[in-house]
C-alpha cells in the first residue's frame, strides 16, 4: 500500500489521542476482526509527528533513521514530505536494499560485512547511492583487502566523531562511539582519507546523544538533565564547527549531520549543520513522552489479548516480552496503555510467552479482551511483527509490511 501522509482521510485533522478513552477505544474497533497480536499505526498521530517535526527542525533538512522506522512504506512517505531528504540507515545490507528505490542512504554505524561491502564495490549505481560511516583507518584497510581500489569505484565515506560531553568531575556523558573527537584529529583523519586512492570523503556526523536521546521531563532527577544538557549544548556548538571548519580545509562536505528526535531545536541552532537525522519521533516510542519540548502523538501501538485471570486482579495476556535495546531497566518494557491502571509484576515483567497484568482495570477484563501498549523505542516493533494496521479513527484502511513482512532481518 503506498502512503501519503499528506492525504490523510478521515480524522487528520483531529488529535483523537487528546482523548486515552476516545482514542484507544476506537483503536480497538478498526481492529476488532482480527486475532492475535496486532500491530497498528493510527495514521492521523504519525501525521502530525512527521508535521510536528518539520516545525521543529526549523527548515534543516531531517535525514530519516530507518532503525526507527522499519516499514518502507513509512520511510517512502515520510521523505516524499518536503523537508525529509534521504536515510540514515543502520548496516549496509540494508542500505544496499533502500538504495535500490533511494539515492541518497548513508550508513549510521561502520561495517565489517565482506559480502556486503564486495556488493557495493560491485555496483556503480550503489557505489553512488550509499555512504559509509567510518571513524578509524582500519575501517579503509578492511574494504581495501576485500577489493583493491584499482577494481571498483570510489566509495563514498563520512566521518563520525564524537559528539559525547566531558564533564569536569564526571567524566564521560553520552554514548560511546567514534574515537575522533578534537578539530585536529578529525581534520588528520581527513587527510587520511582524501590522500587515499579510492575513496572520497563526502560528510561528517556528530551525534549528541546525551540530548537527543535522554528525556528531560522524567522525573526527580530533571534539574540536572537540563544543566547537563545546557552545557553539553554550548560545548558541543563550539567545538563542532571548529572541527567543520577544519575539515572543510581538506575536503568539500556534502553535508554535516547532528541530532536526532529529541534535540531538533538544539541541534538546528547549529549554523555548521546542514541536516538533522530524526525517526523516534514518527512512530514514537514511550521513550520520546519524557522531554519539555515536544509531545508525540502515540503513533504506533500493539494489542495483545486476555488468555487467562490467575486472580480477580491480574489479567494474562499473550506475548508481550518485547523489551527495548539499551540497559536492562524498567523503562525498556513495553508499557500498557489500555485499559489505563494496569502495570506488569515488578517480578516477572514483560514474558517471552505471557504477561501478567495488575491493576483495578484487570477486574473488569475477560478472556479474549485486548490490551494495548506501547513500545519503548520506535523502530523494534518492526523486528517483532510482520505487518502493522493502518488506522484511521475506528476504521483500519489498509496494512504495510514492517521488514521483517519483506523478509529482511539486519540486525
């Protein structure tokens, strides 16, 4: 089914999600014929986020973040959306597929894949569609023992460097990823790559996670997520565009990418970045309910059903152990949504099989009846099912493959 989420029928125009009761109740009619779990998107509340967003950015470009997506369909209607340009994605298979319907797909992450690297090395249009993320030399050894540069086109590379914050007296805060980090070493890196034959150095990437991925209306702890925050922000603002400046002695960028869902205003700040990368926000993941700024719309949701009451008070569903990546904590659950008051049992959690559910709403549940919840990050829903809903208002419109409905499984 091809998307436009432009022309959205029905409700678009209405935020039925304003309303828990209204909202997920006419979820649960659009879906009221089918069994097991479900897998829905209501199409009015990923509107409005993808619209939302743009607004946000304030005119920078968004690089979409297929790892938070993993529905083609959504991506090709997102960047048919003027705005949206091209595809963060996460390996290079990956890539290597978007790329035959896209042309602009840069790998977020390195990659150590043979086979995937000799495909690209194989295919001229690819070659000219896909860049690679590399932060290290070795990343260049690695491709050149698997085809020397005499026998292939140039590939196309980025720089990732680091973007994290180091903190007087607590060290480092934010995600670990590339070992560049100074204007010096990144611009060394530059020359490395610009003096060497087969490759060509196209753009840089900084991600600040500490910002974009780390909610600052969560709770007790808040005042100091935003003092952190605050200054990691200016730190991260001086120091990357003296490392763009430096960089851009060496070589012409074709663009600076920064940020994700939850720093859009931060990061469009930055005059030294030409694109923001963003996907949380689309589908929006409960992670993404904990910041000042912006409000998601619960764009994607799953139903699960009551298959047993071990107790007047605990409704069983089936499934539900659809924990998000990241550290093992309670906030990487799935977390039920409706019927509101319930919760999972501090200790069994979300089960591979089965998830006992607490709370006065458990009462009034009966077998067969549907829960839904939401989770934690965006995109791995997609790893779980095979197709999601597509919901407008209490009518289901149609249906679109995740990934893993197209046979794909990257990670």
């Amino acid at each position: 089914m091809t998307l436009d989420l432009l022309a959205v029928p029905g409700t678009a125009g209405a935020r039925t999600w304003a309303d828990p009761a209204a909202h997920w109740g006419a979820m649960t009619a659009a879906v009221a014929d089918l069994s097991g779990p479900v897998a829905a998107i209501s199409l009015p509340a990923v509107r409005y986020n993808a619209l939302d967003m743009l607004v946000r950015a304030a005119g920078v470009p968004i690089r979409v973040a297929s790892k938070s997506v993993r529905i083609r369909a959504m991506l090709d209607a997102t960047l048919a959306l003027p705005g949206y340009r091209g595809i963060l994605a996460f390996t290079l298979p990956e890539a290597l597929w978007l790329a035959e319907t896209h042309d602009d797909v840069v790998v977020g992450y390195p990659t150590a894949d043979r086979a995937a690297i000799a495909r690209l090395a194989a295919a001229d249009v690819a070659a000219s569609r896909v860049t690679l993320m590399i932060d290290d030399i070795a990343q260049l050894d690695l491709i050149d023992a698997v085809v020397a540069p005499a026998r292939r086109a140039p590939i196309r590379v980025a720089l990732d460097i680091d973007a994290s914050w180091r903190a007087p007296g607590l060290g480092h805060i934010g995600v670990h990823r590339s070992p560049v980090r100074q204007p010096s070493e990144a611009a060394n890196l530059a020359r490395l790559v610009v003096d060497r034959p087969g490759f060509r150095l196209v753009g840089l990437m900084m991600y600040e996670a500490q910002i974009a991925g780390q909610g600052d209306d969560t709770g007790s702890g808040d005042a100091v997520v935003r003092w952190m925050q605050r200054r990691s922000g200016q730190e991260l603002i001086e120091r990357r565009g003296a490392i763009v400046t430096a960089v851009e002695r060496i070589a012409s960028l074709e663009f600076v990418n920064g940020g994700g869902t939850g720093s859009l205003e931060l990061t469009a700040s930055d005059p030294s970045v030409t694109e923001i990368t963003a996907g949380s926000g689309l589908l929006a993941g409960h992670l993404f309910d904990g910041y000042r700024a912006f409000a998601p719309a619960p764009a994607a949701a799953f139903a699960l059903e009551v298959v047993r009451k071990p107790a007047p008070d605990v409704a069983t569903v089936l499934g539900g152990g659809w924990i998000a990546s990241g550290p093992p904590v309670a906030s990487r659950q799935p977390a039920p949504v409706w019927p509101a008051g319930l919760s999972t049992l501090s200790r069994e959690g979300a089960g591979e099989v089965q998830t006992p559910l607490r709370g006065a709403a458990a009462r009034g549940l009966r077998i067969g009846d549907r829960v839904w919840f939401r989770h934690a990050k965006s995109g791995e829903l997609g790893e779980r099912v095979e197709e999601f809903q597509l919901v407008d208002g209490d009518r289901r419109v149609g249906s679109v493959p995740s990934y893993r409905g197209e046979g794909r499984a990257f990670l």
